[in-house]
C-alpha cells in the first residue's frame, strides 16, 4: 500500500468513528430525554401547584382516579376521632 492509500484509509476509518460516536452520543440524550417524567408522575411545577393552591388541577389528576366519597370519609374520620392529651413529664 502507497502512502496516500494509508492516508485515505485512516481518514476513512477516523470519519466512521466519529459518526459512530456521534450516534451513541445522540441515542444517550434521547433515552435521558425518554426517561424525564411523563404526564402523571410528581414534577417541580406540579410540586409547585401544590404549595401555592394547596392542590393539583385536574389536568394532572383526573377525577375518576379518586374516589371521592372514600376520601370524605377519612377525612370525616380523621376530624372526628379523639385524640389524649399529652402526659406532661417535667412535673
């Protein structure tokens, strides 16, 4: 082989490694892009809406992902129950 066939050659396969390269780094960034949180999962906005409105909107969950009379009633059984008093244990 003749030095410009060497020389070719080594271009070529150095072009080949770097598309190559270029491909595992753009399959990496999709699969991390693939893997952030979908619809329905706990994001920081979502985190957000719950601290300045106390709750989420339904846009995030749907109604009929709750049942809504089971939660009543907790939350009526919550209210309801009693609760002893601490004992005070520096007298």
């Amino acid at each position: 082989m003749t030095v410009s066939q060497w020389l070719g050659l080594s271009l070529t396969l150095l072009l080949l490694a770097l598309v190559m390269l270029a491909g595992v780094f753009a399959v990496l960034r999709r699969r991390r892009e693939d893997a952030l949180p979908k619809e329905g999962w706990l994001t920081d906005e979502m985190v957000g809406d719950i601290i300045r409105y106390g709750s989420l909107s339904g846009v995030f969950v749907p109604e009929e992902a709750l049942d809504m009379d089971e939660i009543s009633k907790e939350e009526e059984r919550f209210w309801t129950e009693t609760w002893d008093e601490s004992e005070p244990y520096w007298d």
